[in-house]
C-alpha cells in the first residue's frame, strides 16, 4: 500500500468524498438496515458532506493515495456556552477507505484546533467496531449513545396492576415537577457528572404547560394510587436535531424525554411507559423509533438496549488539556 498523503480539505475534494460517505453508509445499511437508504447514493450524500464542509469555523483533512481521495475528516465549532471550546465532527464528517487512516487524518485536522483554543472534541462514529476502534485509539471515549429499532413492537407485555398510564393534564403540573427535575439531578451524579443546569421550578412548570398543550408531542405518564412517577414523551424525529441526516430513518419517531423519580425506579414503570409508547408510535404508523442516553448514565445505558434498542451511531468525545 502507497504512503498516505494528508492535506487541508478543500472543495475540489467534495466529490470523491461524497462517494467516500456513501459507501461507509452502505456498509452500515448492512449491519442496520433501518438507516435511510438514500444516502447510498453519491448525490444525497454530498449534500451532507457540503453541509458539514459549509458550517461556521470548519476545517479539515483529505487522504490521497497515488493522487486518488482515500479518506476526509471535517469539523466545525458548535455553541462554546454548553459545549466549550469544542470541535464536532458530524455524522457525514468522515469517511475513509482504511479505517486506520482515520487517526492520521485526526491528527492533521485537531492541530489547528487546538491551535484555535478549541479542545473538546465531538466525533459521531457509526457503531461498527472497526470504525469505532481508531478513534480509541487517539484517546476518545464513548460519551452518548444514538438506538434504534423497528415499529410495531414484538413481546410487549401489560402494565402492572397497580400502575395508570395516561396523558398529564393542566392541574397536575405542580405535581409533574419532581419527575422534570428527577432526569438532570441523576446526570449531575457519578459517574455522568453533567454540569448542564436544571430547570427551576418555575421554568419547570411553564414548559409543563406548553407541553400538555402540544398536539404534537405525544406524552404518557404514570401513576399510581393517583401520584405522577414518570414520563416518556415521543414527537416526530424530524423535530430532532441530533438524530438528522444519515442518523434518521424515514418515519421514524422519536422517544425524546424519558424520566422516573427515584423511588419507582426498579418497579416496572419504564418498561411498561416504553411498551405503550412503542405501541402508540406503531399504531399511528411510524416505522421505527429513535432514542439517545448518556453511555456514563449506568442505568439508561443499561435500560435502552434491553428495551430493544440497537446502538446506531456513537458520540465520542476527547479532551485535551
């Protein structure tokens, strides 16, 4: 095999990178055929990889071989307020014919951006080991974790006696605080330690109001002996913004809040919340759902796959003192 060469990405290469992303995505349609299909095709691709190329403050490398483009590597900064100094390097960000060739073009790429002061790094991989294996090897770690799965669901089982599951109402909404605050209290532990802020109560209430008004999420909650425990809310995964491009299925719905207070964790809330929403979900006619969790929240890293979730897309991260 020649010498890899690397050089600054340009748009004389968005082409050939194209056709480099589209066959990454065949080669994961083969291991997770509920991926769009459409970005096996050159052309959608290049509008991903021109997206992420067209993003404020990007930067990249191309690897050639014998003049041929064997590999990309694209990033670009998001808000620094809840992500730091960072580079993120999107789903269509990279592609190579070699997956080790990834490391060389990481190198390349990331010294001018911690040149540029920005040294948290974001890298979403698809979950293919050899794919995922060099970035390790430059010192990323798995962070967030994208899951997938076919609608309808098969083997759901009926809620617990005990248990009422149902939309919340406006009169409740004092009492649906808890469950709000709940989620970002168990991040902020070990070993999450998520310095995102909680909500006060106040901006609590009030998005429990939009919420409950919202026709187009669809949120269940539920109950015993009359008091709220947990919530799971599914919207349309078009609204997301993290599961977007090649990390959408066609109709795909998305579970995009999921929190129990801690006392009925372990009693059978959150599978019986996840069967009803799996089952609404199919039976207003989406063919799939999409979720995310925290792969350092021990209990939703746990929690997720056993539901039937297949791990799609990995978020990994760096940080370089």
């Amino acid at each position: 095999m020649s010498r890899l060469e690397v050089v600054p990405f340009s748009d004389a290469h968005l082409e050939d990178a194209a056709a480099l992303l589209s066959g990454r995505h065949r080669r994961h349609r083969e291991v997770e055929p509920l991926l769009p299909e459409r970005f096996e095709e050159p052309a959608a691709a290049l509008v991903e990889v021109e997206e992420a190329w067209r993003a404020g403050g990007a930067s990249g490398a191309a690897g050639l071989r014998d003049g041929r483009l064997v590999g990309y590597l694209l990033g670009a900064p998001r808000e620094a307020g809840l992500w730091g100094e960072n580079t993120w390097v999107e789903l269509a960000g990279h592609a190579s014919t070699e997956p080790e060739d990834v490391r060389d073009l990481y190198a390349a790429a990331a010294a001018r951006w911690v040149e540029e002061g920005r040294n948290r790094h974001y890298a979403l991989v698809p979950a293919l080991p050899e794919l995922v294996d060099p970035w390790y090897r430059v010192s990323f770690g798995q962070q967030h974790a994208h899951g997938i799965q076919a609608l309808p669901p098969e083997g759901t089982s009926p809620p617990p006696d005990w248990l009422e599951i149902r939309r919340p109402r406006l009169e409740e909404i004092d009492e649906l605080i808890a469950i709000d605050l709940a989620l970002p209290a168990h991040q902020r532990r070990s070993p999450v330690f998520s310095d995102l802020a909680a909500p006060t109560e106040d901006e609590s209430r009030e998005e429990w109001a939009k919420t409950i008004e919202d026709e187009e999420e669809h949120v269940l909650v539920g109950y015993r002996d009359g008091r709220p425990l947990a919530a799971w809310s599914v919207v349309s995964a078009e609204v997301s913004s993290q599961h977007r491009g090649l990390g959408r299925p066609d109709n795909a719905a998305f579970l995009g809040f999921a929190s129990t207070v801690p006392e009925a964790r372990g009693t059978g809330i959150g599978v019986a919340l996840t069967d009803a929403s799996l089952e609404w979900a199919g039976g207003q006619g989406y063919a799939s759902m999409v979720t995310d969790w925290r792969v350092t929240n021990l209990l939703a890293s746990r929690f997720w796959p056993r539901r039937g979730f297949r791990t799609s897309f990995l978020r990994l991260y760096r940080s370089i003192p």
